[in-house]
C-alpha cells in the first residue's frame, strides 16, 4: 500500500493499536477537523469497521474528540462515499 498514513492509539485495556488514517478533512462552515480511520476490523456483516472524530491539527498529541451532531455524522457519510468512489475508480 503506497503512501499508508498510520496512527498509534491506546485502547480501553491500554493496548496499542495501529490505525491506518483513511483521509482528514476540514469543515470550513464549523472550522472543526475530522479524521476518518480503520483498525482493519470487520463487523458481524464482514464490512470494515470505519471510525471518525473531530481533532485539532496543531495538537502533537493527536487527542481526538466524539462527534457531537447529526449534521457532522451525515457530512461525515458523505465524505466517506466519496472516499469509497475515489478509491473505486482509481483501482483501490
């Protein structure tokens, strides 16, 4: 996989765990960053488990925040399938 974004988080037991970062993006109507990410785990469906909070870019510490609205869920659905289309249409 060609240029893989990787984060590192801690889970509820304190376990480490690598997250590959599916893409970021800002809202500039909110001025809030959200980051979109995978543990590369499948539901009871088999799908992928895709997970998304809001974050501060200039926080090193990469403290991620839930996501408070229906509004930043269904902006968040819809970035997330034109992901999916991109990644479609280039192959991926």
């Amino acid at each position: 996989m060609a240029d893989r974004a990787i984060m590192t988080a801690i889970g509820e037991n304190g376990e480490i765990i690598d997250c590959d970062v599916l893409f970021t993006f800002k809202n500039t109507a909110t001025n809030r960053c959200y980051i979109v990410y995978t543990e590369n785990t499948s539901d009871e469906n088999g799908d992928t488990e895709v997970f998304a909070s809001i974050f501060d870019p200039d926080d090193k510490a990469l403290t991620l925040s839930p996501i408070e609205t229906e509004e930043e869920w269904a902006l968040l659905e819809s970035k997330l399938r034109e992901y999916e289309r991109s990644k479609d249409n280039n192959g991926g």
